[in-house]
C-alpha cells in the first residue's frame, strides 16, 4: 500500500466503513427513542444498543442546548451492574461549569473516577437507577 488512498480503496476497508456509517446512522435513530432530557442534562440509555459505537459526541451534536451527557451503560465485567460515564458538552457555546468528578463522587465514592468534565461511576448496589439520576440532578442544582 502507498498512500491512505489505496488503503481506503481496499474492499475489506471499505465493508467496514459502510458497516461502521450504517452503525452510526442506526444509534442515531437509537438515541432519538432512548434520551431523556431533565434540566439541560440528556441521559442516554445505552444498555439496549447492540454496536459499539455509542459516545457522547453524538448526543452533543444532536442535542447541542444541553450542557451534560449521561451515558448509561452496563458494566463489562458485572452485566447487572450499571455505569454512568459523564460528560460536559463541548459543542454548547457557553456550557454551564460543572465539576461532574465530584458529582460522580456522591454516586459511588469508591467506583469513580476521571475529571471535572468527563468522568464516571458505577451505581452502587442497592441505588437504583433512577435514584441515582434523582441525586445526579438535585446536586447539579444545588439542592
């Protein structure tokens, strides 16, 4: 191979990237069934989504009013247990300042980690789901 070119006019490479566009283009209709928007925060629930493509940048780009991202996921090595990955959006033109380290913190203090703009946690055992977004958005608030 001599150039990027001839990589990308490879047939194996260009079955992955019309796989990987189509993939792109499937969480896209995914996320517009699977957000919920609460404050300027969008939760994503990415448990059901079957590709690896899921991120943040996408929800930003849809939604761009929003000032944090909250993707929900399960957690690889434990499937009944829940991770959140947070994260400030970088597309808004003037995001709202949150320290969401700190946040993640309060949901699990020894299942946490990252920094102020992009972070994330596990919920505990015995924190639901909803409890956790329940605190997620009482302390963003400042409540």
């Amino acid at each position: 191979m001599d150039s990027v070119r001839d990589f990308i006019k490879n047939p194996i490479i260009q079955k992955e990237v019309i796989l990987f566009k189509k993939y792109i283009q499937d969480y896209n209709s995914y996320i517009k069934n699977h957000i919920e928007i609460n404050n300027n925060i969008a939760f994503i629930d990415n448990r059901e989504f079957e590709h690896n493509v899921t991120h943040s940048y996408f929800v930003s780009v849809m939604y761009p009013v929003v000032d944090i991202v909250i993707a929900i996921k399960n957690d690889r090595e434990n499937p009944n247990r829940i991770n959140l990955a947070f994260y400030r959006n970088n597309f808004k033109q003037k995001p709202s300042e949150y320290n969401l380290l700190s946040v993640a913190k309060i949901i699990n203090p020894t299942r946490s980690g990252g920094h102020s703009f992009a972070c994330g946690a596990t919920i505990p055992d015995g924190m639901s789901l909803e409890e956790a977004k329940r605190i997620i958005l009482a302390t963003i608030r400042g409540e």
